[in-house]
C-alpha cells in the first residue's frame, strides 16, 4: 500500500488558494513573485508542525494530567540560562 508524503515531500503541484488583497500585496513585498510559493509552504509546514505538537501535548494530559505550570517555568528558566542563585543570571 502506497503512503502519502510528509509535509515538505513530494512533487510540487500548483493549487489554487483565495487570499485577502491586502495580504497578497504584504507577501509580495515580503518575498518577491517568485518567492512567495517557497514562503507560503514554510508557513503550512511551521503551523503543521505546531498543530501536531499541540496535538502531542493535549494527548499526553489525557493520559497523565495536566502539566505542572511551576515545573514548566522552571525548565524554561533552566534553558533561558535563568536559574535561581546563578551567578550568571542577568
């Protein structure tokens, strides 16, 4: 059985999307003509991506709860190099 390529993958093919003006002129002034179909597919597979995550998230709280929001801001501290008592910190 045949599988369907990921996000990303593939041959291109053109499709026909319906846009607001003011947004086509903001794209092709961001990207140029010829790049706005490069730029367009970023976006689909960035918000593809976050759709996916968020999908990942809310499965995992099914099964285990919530997330713990003070465990989650201190992880992001951690990462942010923001520990508490750090010297480093400022």
């Amino acid at each position: 059985m045949p599988t369907s390529p990921l996000p990303g993958e593939g041959p291109v093919r053109p499709v026909s999307v319906s846009l607001h003006e003011g947004t086509i002129a903001a794209l092709k002034a961001r990207t140029g003509k010829r790049g706005m179909s490069a730029y367009v597919e970023s976006l689909i597979q960035r918000q593809l991506e976050r759709d996916r995550l968020r999908e990942l998230i809310e499965d995992a709280e099914a099964e285990h709860g919530p997330v713990d929001q003070s465990a989650v801001n201190a992880k992001r501290a951690i990462l942010r190099g923001e520990t508490a008592g750090s010297a480093d910190a400022a």
